[in-house]
C-alpha cells in the first residue's frame, strides 16, 4: 500500500518538476535583521517544496530515511523558509547517530534561514556543547528577539550564565523560563542545581521538589534531591526520596543501582547486597551490577562470594582488567599467594604497563620472602621501559620493602635525572633518606617537594615531625604542621604530629588534647588505635608524673605491635621499676 502511495506521489512530482524552470532565485535573509524580509513569493516554488517535503515525509514514515533524507535535500532548495525541513534533515541525522552531519546541516539551516527559532534553538545548544559560549549565547538571544515568548532560550541563557558562575543572572533566566513553561520540571531541576553548587541546600530541595511535583517521573530531579540529602548526611531522606520513585517504578533498575550505591557509600554493605541482588533478578547479566556486587563482597569481607561473583563478570567480560585485579586482591587478602599472582599475571599479559599490578606482585613476594625474585623481575621490566617512571618507582619500592634503602636511593636518584619535576620521586626519595636517618637530605627532598606542590600537607607533615623528634626548629615544625592541617584538617596522623610538636615545647596539656583527638580520629577510621600514638600519650602521662597511666598507654602500645616495640617496652619496664 505504501509503495503505491509514493508510486503516485513520485508521479504527480513530474509535473512540478517541469515548473521548476519558471523558480524564483531564492534570496538568503540578512542574519543581522531578527525581521524576516518580505519577499516576492513564487507559488509554484513553495508548491514543489511542499511536494518533495510529502515524499520525504512519506518516506521517513515507511522507515527509509535515506530516502526521506534525499527528498527533504530536494525541498529545502525550493523552500522560502527551509528551517523546519532542515529540523527534521538533522533529526534523521540524530536517529543515525551521525553527530557530525547533524552539525553540518543544522549550520546549513542557520546560514540559510537565521529567522527559524528551533534552527536557532538546535545550532545554539550545539555551540553550548562544545564550549562556545558566546556564540551559543548570540544565537539564544536571537531567538528571544524573534520571539521573546519562547521559553527554551532563556533556559540556556541561563545554563550559559551558570557556566560563567554568574549565580544571579542564571537564577533571573531560570525563573523567567519557568514563568512562560510553569509546567516545566527540567527547569526547577536546573534552579535547584543551581542553588545546590551555592551550597543553600534548603532552596535547592524546594526547587527539586517542585520537579518531582510536576513530572513524577523525573529521575534526575528524584536523584539530585536525594544527593543533597546524602551531601547533608541525611541517608534515611535520601533512601525516602528513592523509595517514592520505585514506588512509581519498581522495576527502574537505574533507580534501584542509585539505591544500592548509596548504601554501599554508607557502608551499609548487606542493604546494598540486597538491592544488587534484586537488580539482578530483573537482569540476570547486568555486568556492571554484578561487579558492583562483588566489589561490596570484598568491602564487606566475604571474600568467597566476592570471588564467586567477579568470576561470573570474568566470564562475560574475559580482558576486564579490573575484574582480573579485584579478584587477586581478594586472593591475596585470603593469603591464596600463587592465585593472586596468577591473575596479577594475567593482567600483565594484557596490558603490561599496569603497574598496580607489580606493585602487588611485589608485596606477595615480600609476604613469601622472595622479594629478590621481585627486584629481579622489576630490574628486568625497567630495562624493557626506561623510560617509565612507574617502573623505577616498583622497583625501588621493592629495595625498600627489602630494607636496601641505599639501593632504593640510587634508583630514585637516577630517575629523578630523567624526571626532575616528578613529586612522587622526591617524596618516595625523601622517606628512602629518612630510613637511613640521613634526615638533612630527607628534608631537601621533601622541601623539593613543596616547592613542586606548596599543598603537599604529607610534606609538610613529614619535615614537621622530623624537626620535632629532633628536638630542632620547633617553631618552623609547629608551623609546617599547622599548614599541613588547614590542608586536611580532620587527619589524624598530623593532629599527632602536632601533639608531639607540643610534647618537645614542653606544653604537655595541649599534647595530651592534640594526641587524645588523634586518637579518637584513627580509633575511627581504622577500628583501633594506632601504636605509636599511643606510644606518645604515654611518653607525655611519664613527662606529667602520672606513671600508671602512662604504663597503660604503653601497654596498648606494645599490644598493637609498634616498629620500636624493644624500646617501648623498655619504657614500660622503667616506668614500673619507679613506681
């Protein structure tokens, strides 16, 4: 039937067709003027444009877009105002997945009819894709001239102003947009974006809100609703804000992977077990769940089924190397040394520059005492890749794990002449120093590292403590530390730091609170404390008199395994004899 149809169409063309010589030349408008020009109008041409858009037409309703394609070519030479036929040429071109050939013909469009506001409207959200903002902002303002009803251009005029962090001139587009669309949800969700990145969290809800109220099936404005919660610490809100959607939808597995991830962020490892479980019993080969399964496994200790689930996605996706690494992180956590470097191997195969991988082959030699067999193999890959800095680095972390810091020195020496503005050389370099106590080169080395980064807080913390152990510029050390916490202030590695600083200036309240404080942050992070914390708390009790707590401290120092365990030990034996 259809066939017919454009058989007929086809000849009935023949005779507009031979009109075709009696066409007007078509005159292009002056982009400057937002007024479209009157112009002599030749029925005839508009006659045979509209004929070839018919065709066109019947032909993208058949599904054949090529040729729909061929005839709309054919009527926008004949159309006065061709914008909407090159709307709906760029709107086959989008369905072919042809981003380069819709660009092109929405500028032909532009260039040929710069009165058609979707012709506008398409070629200014191109220019905002790409980054063009002026030209992007040109043409929506353009569109307003035109018709200063439409919406969609004070939209993006408004995403244009949000990009430039113009906060107020955004929020004035947006609610302008939403005052001509009022029923428009994707505006209130992008006001409520734009009040979430001005941190005023409370605005922000209400704006999602009135998206969900007016589509309430509007994902993105349930998820970003539901991230301001979470960003606030409120996770049962967030849940809700989910809980009413799947209610709409309880099969949306995008909906139910957002629930799960977030209980995976808030360590809620058997709730997101659950909710990757339940995705899965929809779609059964969801790849990417599955190994977001086994990866919440791994975080939540059981390794076995970990194991069980990343083989499955291993068998799907048989070259991921994540999976292959996942899985031999799992095996080394289960000691399972000769599967771990199995898969550590395999990923290698693949691709052998991933160095996580040797790192991790490095260790499991290290745990089996093989750590020659490692440096062999290191030697023998940085000879393959000279010139990788990663490699130098395995290779002198595994010099260094074998205790051969002189070794481990000379590699990170000859790669820095290779890579002198490299950060992570000088850092590794500088604690390689400090293990052999040579701390005034420690020192250079980490300065050389501030000097490449004034932000490293570890620098700083490292030459903070070194001074302060040294008993040596503790003024200069209180400071580093200072700077190092305003970097990261709630790390409690450097709230010790800072305690022992106060330790060696004598003021023993204010260490006593620095290192109490640290300790709560580590004992909350790890789930125990850290021995040479304790170490230090005992150390400042003895300095303030107060034996048996001191004694205590090194006690739970000595039970946690501190490096200089001989020497604690022998505090806690004194602190006893003089009791």
């Amino acid at each position: 039937m259809k066939k017919n149809i454009i058989t007929l169409i086809l000849s009935a063309s023949l005779l507009f067709f031979l009109l075709a010589g009696c066409a007007s030349v078509k005159v292009y408008m002056d982009p400057s003027n937002v007024t479209r020009p009157q112009t002599d109008i030749n029925p005839y041409q508009s006659a045979i444009s509209y004929l070839y858009y018919g065709i066109g037409y019947v032909f993208e309703l058949a599904n054949e877009d090529d040729y729909a394609m061929e005839y709309y070519n054919v009527a926008v030479k004949y159309s006065y105002a061709p914008g909407p036929i090159y709307k709906q040429i760029a709107y086959l071109y989008g369905l072919k997945g042809d981003a380069p050939g819709m660009k092109g013909i929405i500028e032909k469009g532009l260039a040929e009819d710069p009165y058609n506001t979707d012709i506008l409207i398409m070629a200014g959200r191109i220019k905002l894709d790409t980054g063009e903002l002026d030209d992007a902002k040109t043409l929506f303002e353009r569109v307003i001239k035109i018709d200063p009803l439409i919406s969609d251009a004070y939209f993006y005029l408004g995403v244009i102003a949000f990009k430039r962090d113009d906060a107020d001139t955004a929020e004035s587009l947006f609610n302008k947009n939403v005052a001509l669309s009022p029923d428009t949800a994707a505006s209130y969700y992008n006001i409520g974006l734009l009040y979430a990145g001005k941190e005023n969290y409370d605005k922000a809800i209400k704006n999602f809100e009135l998206a969900v109220e007016k589509d309430p099936l509007y994902l993105k404005a349930y998820t970003a609703l539901a991230g301001v919660y979470e960003i606030t610490g409120d996770i049962k809100s967030a849940l809700r804000i989910y809980g009413d959607y799947l209610q709409l939808k309880p099969d949306d597995t995008v909906a139910m992977k957002d629930v799960a991830d977030m209980y995976y962020r808030s360590r809620d490892y058997d709730s997101a077990i659950r909710t990757y479980a339940q995705i899965l019993k929809i779609n059964a080969d969801d790849k990417d769940t599955l190994y977001s399964l086994g990866m919440t496994y791994l975080k939540a200790g059981r390794d076995n089924e970990a194991l069980d689930t990343l083989a499955i996605v291993e068998k799907l996706k048989p070259d991921n190397i994540m999976v292959k690494y996942y899985m031999g992180i799992s095996y080394e956590e289960q000691k399972l040394y000769d599967k771990a470097i199995e898969k550590f191997n395999e990923i290698t195969k693949i691709d052998k520059k991933f160095i996580n991988a040797y790192y991790h082959l490095g260790y499991i030699y290290g745990e089996l005492k093989q750590l020659g067999h490692a440096i062999d193999i290191f030697k023998e890959k940085l000879r393959e890749n000279p010139d990788s800095e990663d490699f130098y680095g395995v290779l002198a972390a595994a010099y260094h794990d074998n205790d051969q810091f002189k070794e481990a020195v000379e590699v990170y020496k000859n790669a820095l002449k290779k890579f002198p503005a490299s950060e992570k050389l000088h850092f590794n370099l500088a604690i390689a120093y400090d293990k052999l106590k040579d701390f005034d080169n420690s020192i250079a080395q980490f300065k050389e590292v501030l000097k490449l980064n004034p932000k490293n807080a570890d620098a700083d913390n490292y030459i903070g403590y070194t001074y302060a152990d040294l008993g040596t510029n503790l003024d200069e050390a209180y400071a580093m530390v200072k700077r190092a916490l305003e970097v990261e202030k709630d790390n409690g590695y450097f709230m010790d730091s800072l305690g022992w600083v106060y330790y060696k200036k004598g003021d023993y309240t204010a260490a006593l609170e620095a290192l109490f404080k640290a300790s709560g942050v580590i004992e909350k992070e790890r789930g125990k404390g850290d021995p040479t914390v304790y170490e230090h708390i005992g150390d400042t009790y003895a300095k303030m008199n107060q034996p048996d707590k001191a004694a205590d401290f090194y006690e739970k120092s000595i039970n946690l395994g501190p490096e200089s365990k001989d020497a604690v030990l022998k505090k806690l034996e004194d602190i006893k004899k003089a009791r």
